[in-house]
C-alpha cells in the first residue's frame, strides 16, 4: 500500500511540474493574456508577470529536486493563494461580456479548483499527507 502511495504522489509531482513548467514558459514567451487578467491594482504588470513565470517554473523545478521539493510545494501553494485575484477577474470580465468567449462552465470549476491546486502543490512536494494519512498518527501507532 505504500508504494502505491508513493507511486501516486510521483504521478501527482511530475503533471503538477508539468503544468507549472508549461504555464511559467508561456507567462515569459506570451505575457499578453496573463497582462490582460492582472487586476489594475498589481504594480508594474510586465514585471510581475515575468517574475510569476519565473516563480513557476522555479516550483516546478523545485518539485523535482527532493532537497527543495517541500518549499517548493509551500511556494507554490502561496502562489496559487496570490493568482486567485487574476482568476477572479478573468471571470468577471469574460462574464460580464454581452457573449463571453469562456463561460460559467470553464469560470465556475477554475475558480472552484483552486484549494485543490494549493492542497495537490502541498501533497504532491509531502508537505501534508491529508487526508490520507493512516488512522492514529499523532500518537504514532499504525
């Protein structure tokens, strides 16, 4: 049962660094739609778009290397705790056109989603095991 476990928090790591890798590349090679969704309030919008790229792709990195992976899993996790405001309004705006492009169906589960990305970058790098840890752990019986 453990090297199942194992073997499913591996599977988990690598698509979660893979995603990352993916979306920090796009942030630096095509900033324009993540510039679009950066709500008016985050200073020097370029920048910060670059540097979250670079912070992706840094976790994603960091997932990989055992030495860095639980900073990277709680780097990331507080990553996707800081984007949450893009994605919100991303949605607003895309709703609130008279035929929005991406709808309630693409909006609701993205937005609805997010603890699950901050819990998968938090026991995908072992920084939790919930909720499957085994019954009795606190007291250290099996």
């Amino acid at each position: 049962m453990a090297l199942r476990a194992q073997t499913n928090r591996t599977i988990a790591r690598w698509v979660l660094a893979g995603l990352y890798l993916v979306a920090g590349v796009l942030h630096l090679l095509v900033p324009a739609p993540f510039l679009t969704i950066t709500p008016d309030w985050v200073p020097f919008p370029g920048e910060v778009i670059r540097l979250t790229g670079l912070a992706e792709i840094a976790g994603a990195i960091g997932l990989m290397v055992p030495r860095f992976r639980q900073a990277a899993g709680w780097g990331l996790a507080a990553y996707a705790v800081c984007v949450f405001p893009a994605n919100i309004k991303h949605a607003i705006d895309s709703l609130s056109q008279a035929h929005p492009m991406l709808g309630w169906s693409y909006h609701a589960p993205r937005l609805l989603l997010q603890p699950v990305i901050i819990w998968w970058a938090l026991w995908a790098s072992a920084v939790t095991d919930w909720p499957f840890r085994r019954r009795g752990w606190r007291s250290g019986r099996p």
